[in-house]
C-alpha cells in the first residue's frame, strides 16, 4: 500500500507473514496490493477486537469472581460517574477513528480507476459471464465446464468441482486493468476472492473497479448475487499471466475473430457446422436445454421432437437471435457470432433423432442480424 | 451561555451530571437550548463535510 496510514497496521505485517499461505478458514490475503491492504485491514481490526474483549471480559469475570456475594461483597451505591462514562464514550470514539483512517485510504484506493492500460467489460448473463477487451476487437463468453453428469451425480466430483470454465479471463501480471461492469439481464455479482473484486453488475449500469495483479496464476471466484436456478453454475476463472504471454495471447485471439469474421461468407459443409456447434451448444444452451435435447419442460422447452422448431426456420432462428420476453431465454444477436449461431442452429436441426439435413449457412444469419 | 453550550455538547455525546441537568431545567429557558443545538449541530455537519474534503483529495 502506498497509503501514509501503514504504520497503523503493524500487526498485519506479522500475520501476513504468519498467513501467506491461506489456511481456508481466514480470507484470503490475495495477490494484489488492495487485497493485501484489505487482508491487512481485516486482521488489524480483529486483533483490536481481540484486545478489547480481553480487556472487557476479563475486568467483568475479574469483579464477578474478586467481588462475590458469598465474600460479603457489599455493592456500592452512586447514581453517575461523569468522568469514566466520558472516558468510555471518547476512548471508543478514537478506536473508531482510528480504524476509519486506514479503511478510508484503502478504500479511496479501489475507487480510483483512472490511468488503466486496459480495459476489460464484464458482463453477467443468465447464466455466464461475457468479456469484451475495449479498443482489441476481442470477446467471448465464458461458461462453466462442468459436466452436468458430475452435477448429477452420475460422475465422480474433479478437483474444481462447478469452478471451472470453457474460456478464462486472460489478463497480463503488473498492469493496472480496469473493468467496466454491467449485466444484460439480472443483477449478477462478479467475485473473486484472491483479487478482492466483488461488484455486482447491474442492467442498465455500468460498476467500475481494477486490478493489478502481482502474480501468475489461477484465480478462481462464483456469482455473489443469486441470479435464477443456475446461479451456482456461471464460475469465475481468472487466468494471470506474464505480459508478454499476454500480448501472445491477444494477438492469437485476434487472428481467430479475424479468420472467424471472414468464414462468414465462405459455404459451410454440414459436417463442419455440427462439430461447430456442439461445443457452443454445450457451453450456451446446455445448462438449460440439456445436453440431450430434452429441455426441462415446462421451464425449459425440448428442442428434441420439437415440431414448431423443426418445421419453421425462421422461427427457430428468431428465438435464439432475439430471444423469448418474459422467459429465461435470452437474445444472443449481440453474444455470439454468426458462425456460431448459424453452427448452433444447424446442430439442433440434426443432433439427436433431429435429422433435417439443414445446414444453416453462417451468411444468411449475418443478414439477418444487420436487419 | 457558555454552560449553555457545554451542555449541548454533553448532549451530544450523551454525557450529563445529574447536578448540571437540575441546574439547566431550573434556569434555563428551551428555545436557547433548542437554537444552540441547531447551531452546534450544524457546525457538526460543517466539520465533517471539511474532514470528507480533506480524505478527497
């Protein structure tokens, strides 16, 4: 921290030392300088509690016992004491005080956003999280990885059990990022413990907050506001990597929107839509719809058997660029591209016993996104 | 005035001798009490709006 208040906190020193590593039952200490700050506030604060309880309970059990009723103790009889109740009403006064100057600065501290060098837009959605990198032209959705058969219980639990997803957060060590934060539906909550980021993100708002992380690593969090029945499965991963990894990274991603972007036009084979689709179809629509197609009726309607869906393409197309008011259902025009879309739809007019034969060309669902 | 004051402030943080108070209900008139603490009161909020001023920048 580069807060002038850090003498205040020398017994955090100790317990950071004490407590790098976190043991599960305290929070963590994190790897920014805020979460540190926050760490340090946090255990500074406890220890004054600490020493206040000592104090308060030991005077009181002190009396209870020196001064007991079988010793002939006698209680004295005054109404007021005008100078110990001021005492007991400054000294808390300065406790407050005290603690409020260090949790000011820290807190002044993650309000200040300004002087970013990247910009990152989080945004909550039923039921995942989409990240657009502002000014690089690159953006993904990023849904939990889970199997639903380890949900069901039909598989063994893996380490990161409902904590891991398709696509992590990729963001570089040593640079200040912030993040604009809103939400396409309900109000979410994006947390992540070891960074000390927890912001709702709110429709119609945009939050704003920043990290600068210190160290490589995995950094994993959930959705802290309950967002509808699958608010458990839309985990937070935060993958932090060297700069120069960083860059890397970007420029690939880059390339594969760009080549992405120019297979719009070209003719899509139903063989490659299908294995297009299936990993989008796993990671957008399966949480609701079922890997099977089976939906979860009435809530979540089959797409298996599904005569309206069969029948009319159009309809089929609208429901999943526009969505369905007033259901879970959202508008995916803006959240995947046409090749996604159009490999997503081709996937559920043939997967299963669906066997249209339609293979739904990534050009005309361009065309009707720009009407 | 002065003990006016003071007990105003005693109020403020909620501290009063039982021989102060008799003294204010047998000679002192309410409004006097009532306008001080308006004033003190506003001076309070003054204060504070300075030190958040202060913490601002």
């Amino acid at each position: 921290m580069h807060s002038p208040w850090r003498w205040l906190l020398p017994i955090s020193f100790i317990s950071t030392a004490a407590q790098a590593q976190s043991s599960g039952w305290n929070m963590p200490v994190g790897v920014t300088d805020i979460s540190r700050d926050i760490y340090g506030l946090h255990m500074t604060i406890f220890w004054i509690c600490v020493v206040i309880g000592l104090i308060v309970f030991g005077v009181m059990f002190y009396s209870l016992f020196r001064y007991r009723h079988s010793k002939g103790a006698k209680p004295a009889t005054f109404h007021e004491h005008t100078t110990v109740e001021v005492l007991w009403t400054a000294i808390p006064v300065l406790i407050l005080v005290g603690m409020a100057v260090p949790a000011t600065a820290t807190l002044k501290n993650m309000y200040d956003t300004s002087e970013a060098e990247l910009d990152v837009m989080i945004i909550g959605q039923q039921w995942r999280w989409r990240y657009e990198y502002l000014g690089e032209d690159v953006a993904f959705n990023s849904s939990m990885s889970t199997p639903w058969e380890q949900i069901r219980g039909e598989e063994a639990r893996d380490e990161h059990y409902l904590l891991d997803v398709d696509e992590p957060l990729v963001l570089p060590i040593n640079r200040k990022v912030r993040f604009l934060m809103t939400s396409d539906d309900v109000i979410h909550s994006w947390w992540v413990p070891d960074l000390a980021v927890k912001q709702d993100t709110i429709p119609g708002f945009i939050n704003e907050n920043w990290v600068q992380i210190n160290e490589p690593g995995i950094y994993r969090g959930q959705c802290a506001e309950l967002c509808g029945v699958n608010h458990g499965f839309m985990p937070v991963v935060v993958h932090a990597v060297e700069e120069e990894e960083f860059e890397i990274w970007l420029a690939e991603r880059k390339e594969a929107a760009e080549q992405e972007a120019m297979g719009v036009d070209r003719e899509w084979e139903l063989d490659e839509l299908m294995a297009r689709g299936e990993p989008v179809y796993r990671a957008i629509c399966a949480s609701c719809h079922q890997a099977d197609g089976q939906g979860a009726p009435p809530a979540f309607p089959a797409l298996v058997n599904n005569d309206q869906l069969i029948d009319d393409l159009d309809w089929h197309i609208d429901r999943i660029l526009n969505g369905v008011s007033g259901t879970a259902m959202p508008a995916f025009r803006n959240t995947l591209n046409p090749v996604e879309i159009a490999a997503v739809v081709t996937y559920t007019r043939n997967a299963w016993d669906s066997d249209t034969g339609d293979a739904i060309q990534p050009a005309a669902i361009a065309e009707k996104i720009v009407q | 005035m002065w003990s006016v004051i003071k007990s105003v402030l005693a109020a403020l943080i909620g501290v009063q001798s039982d021989f102060q108070r008799q003294q204010d209900f047998s000679s002192g008139k309410p409004t006097t009490f009532i306008l001080v603490a308006i004033l003190v009161t506003l001076i309070f909020v003054l204060l504070l709006m300075v030190v958040a001023n202060m913490a601002a920048r």
